[in-house]
C-alpha cells in the first residue's frame, strides 16, 4: 500500500492557543495552515514554503471553509 504523500489534516489546539485548523502536506512536507483562533476570533495562514502559487492558496482555503465551521467559539456564553 502506497502512502499518500500529499494531505490534509484537521487539527485542534488548546496549549499555546484555542481553536481548530487545516495542515496541508505535499510530499511529505507541510506547507501550510490555516486556523480558526476561537480565543482571539481570528482566522490565519501559516506557510511554511517560500513559494505558494496562487491557485494552490485558493484551493487551500476551500479546504479550510468546507472542513472547519466558519464560526467561532463563544466560550463566554456557554
């Protein structure tokens, strides 16, 4: 069985910040990612390659807005 090398992987964090986010690999390597801050309501792209095209950080974005609910976390109204 072959491994995947390109990839996508849903992630929480709840040490150094709150929320969820996309990590996206190509051969093996990640790329980039893209977080919902439910602490800071924030939305950010990390990218951790010099060179991105620009059809590539749309499609990346699509994955975020279909795989992580757009809206924040209240935490101060639960």
């Amino acid at each position: 069985m072959k491994e995947n090398k390109d990839r996508i992987i849903i992630a929480s964090d709840v040490n150094e910040r709150d929320g969820i986010g996309v990590e996206i690999y190509r051969n093996n390597e990640l790329i980039a990612e893209i977080f919902r801050d439910d602490t800071e309501k924030t939305r950010t792209i990390q990218i951790f390659k010099e060179n991105i095209s620009l059809n590539s950080m749309e499609e990346f974005i699509q994955i975020f807005k279909k795989e992580i609910p757009w809206e924040f976390i209240d935490y101060q109204n639960e």
